[in-house]
C-alpha cells in the first residue's frame, strides 16, 4: 500500500475534468492512472468527468467556467485567445512535443522536405491543434501550406488505415495515437518537431479565474498527475492495471500486458522521463514562446500573444512536493 503523508481530516476539494467524449485512451493515461491508482484520494480530491461531443468544444466550457480543467494541446489556447477565451497551461502531460509526423518505415519519404507535393493526414482540418502543429513544424524546413495537402483522417484506426493503405504519404498525430500500431507491429519512421522536440504542447489547462480561486486544489491535481507520471516510470505494470481499473470495465492479464507494452514503448516522451527532475511537468516557457514565433512567422497566428497568457509554471515546485520513495516502494 501506497505511504503518504495526511493533511487533518478535511471535506475533500471538488474539480471537474472535461475530455473529448471520443480521446483515444492513452491520451487520458495520466488522469485515468492518477484516479486509479488512488492518487486523488490521496490529495484529498474529488474529480468528476465531463464529457463532450467533440474537442472543440473543450476549451469555451473550460473558459467560461463550466468546468475547471481540461487537458488538451497549446494550440486551443492560441486559437482562442483572439475569441477572449483565455487559458493557462499549469503541468504537461509529456516531456516532448507531442504531434509527430509518422511515414511507412519502408516508404520513399526520408526526411520532412520530402513531404513537399504530398498529402498529410490530420485528425481534422477544423482542429487546431493538429493544422497549426503540422504546419509549424514543416515550416521550418522551408515548406509552406500551398506545397503540400492536409486530410482529415481522424483517429486511431482510420487514422492508421489511411496510412498503411498509402491514402496519405504521412500522419501527423500526437505520439500516443501510433504506440499502440508500433506495438503491434507496424513499422514507421517518426519525425519530430525539429525545433520543439523537448517542449511539450500538450497538458492541462485551467482559466486564470480557476487558478486563482482553486489554486490550492489545482496543485493537489497537479501533485496527482506527477505521481501518476512516476508510477509510469517505475511500475508501468501497475500504472497500465490503474488505467484499466479506472476505465470500469472488466479487464484480463492480457489487456494489462498490451497497456503496460504501450506504456513501456512511451517512456521517453512521457513526464517523468527524468524521474530525478523536481520539475516534472514544468511548461517550457522558452519553448512556448518559440512556438508562438514560428507561428506567427507561419501567419498561422495573427495576434502576438504573451507566452505568460498561455502557460505558467507556478505550480510546478508544489506539483513535486512529495515523497519519491513512495511511487518506487508503491506495492497496491
């Protein structure tokens, strides 16, 4: 059993999550091991589950408070700051900028510059994330929107149909999407961000008002999530039995072994890469604001945003404020 160390008896806080009703499984992994694995408890927190149709609807419920955080890419933050909606990344969910851009192993395209004249598959081409994270990483080895084509494909299977079918030359999806394909056996060649590769777009965002006015439970989630980071790293067989546990269906040893390879095979994108860091899930502030650059430079962006309007790594310090002993000791 898990040891940790108590606040007095207290009404636990309340925050409320919001996801995609459709998000593959391994994006939720962190929350779903940090629920699990009964980190919440821990922190002496209640955390119910919103669901919606679609991501972007997300970031307008987030930001006019209908819920409290929601996990999601940069990019919903940058697209809607020109709306008024403004949100705050306080932890990432990855030590590495998440969208890749995945080709057939065996296939012509060597480098990014060979995607000029190609088509690139997308989850959408009304999503934001997916479109201005391509688009900011071809950009920087000289290609332009207008010299190559982007599809939506959507996710998971279809996505990974349309490329081994050779619908599209490349997928341009976040890394966890493709772990459970390589796992199983597909062989592909994975690009990078070429100059964002170690600054993580995707994590968990809040309103300035929530962290403002919840801040102290926003660093008991933040706590959680860091733990369940941990937990990947050194149990991923008993993180990949917490997600299962806390999906709520019945599950087999097998499923266990599938969750726990994707885990393994994930290790050094997720958080806790660095399991010694004290910074696990830090924002990169730098990186941010690079980003934003290469946008804006892209025309991808037409309003110079402040990097500290999109992202803070105050809670940082509090989110590692924990015995480490007990994630490596964790027996449950």
């Amino acid at each position: 059993m898990l040891l940790v160390a108590h606040r007095p008896a207290l009404a636990d806080d309340t925050l409320s999550f919001i996801l995609g009703a459709k998000t593959p499984p391994l994006m939720n992994s962190l929350n779903l091991i940090a629920q699990g694995a009964g980190f919440y408890q821990d922190e002496h927190l209640t955390v119910t589950t919103i669901l919606v149709d679609g991501t972007d609807k997300v970031v307008p419920a987030c930001a006019r408070g209908e819920a409290d955080i929601c996990p999601i890419g940069i990019e919903a933050a940058i697209q809607a700051y020109d709306q008024g909606l403004h949100m705050k990344m306080f932890l990432t969910r990855a030590s590495k900028f998440g969208y890749v851009i995945a080709v057939l192993e065996d296939g012509p395209i060597k480098t990014l510059a060979d995607l000029n004249g190609k088509t690139i598959g997308v989850h959408t081409l009304t999503g934001s994330s997916p479109v201005l994270a391509t688009q900011s990483a071809l950009v920087t080895v000289g290609l332009k929107p207008t010299d190559y084509t982007l599809v939506g494909i959507g996710m998971e299977d279809s996505a990974a149909n349309a490329l081994s079918s050779g619908k599209v030359a490349a997928a341009a999806l976040p890394l966890y999407e493709l772990i459970p394909y390589m796992v199983g056996g597909m062989k592909l060649r994975i690009f990078h961000h070429p100059k964002l590769e170690n600054s993580a777009n995707a994590g968990y965002l809040a309103s300035p008002s929530i962290l403002a006015t919840k801040r102290e439970a926003v660093g008991h989630f933040a706590r959680a999530i860091v733990k369940a980071s941990l937990l990947a790293h050194y149990h991923p067989d008993a993180a990949a039995r917490a997600m299962l546990t806390a999906v709520g269906k019945p599950f087999t040893p097998e499923d266990v072994q599938r969750r726990t390879a994707e885990l393994n095979a994930w290790q050094d994108d997720l958080p806790a890469a660095n399991p010694e860091s004290r910074r696990i899930g830090a924002p990169s502030l730098p990186g941010m604001r690079a980003y934003l650059q290469i946008l804006e430079q892209a025309g991808a962006v037409k309003t110079h945003i402040p990097v500290t309007d999109i992202a803070t790594d105050d809670l940082v310090a509090v989110a590692n404020n924990f015995d480490r002993k007990a994630i490596q000791n964790y027996t449950k």
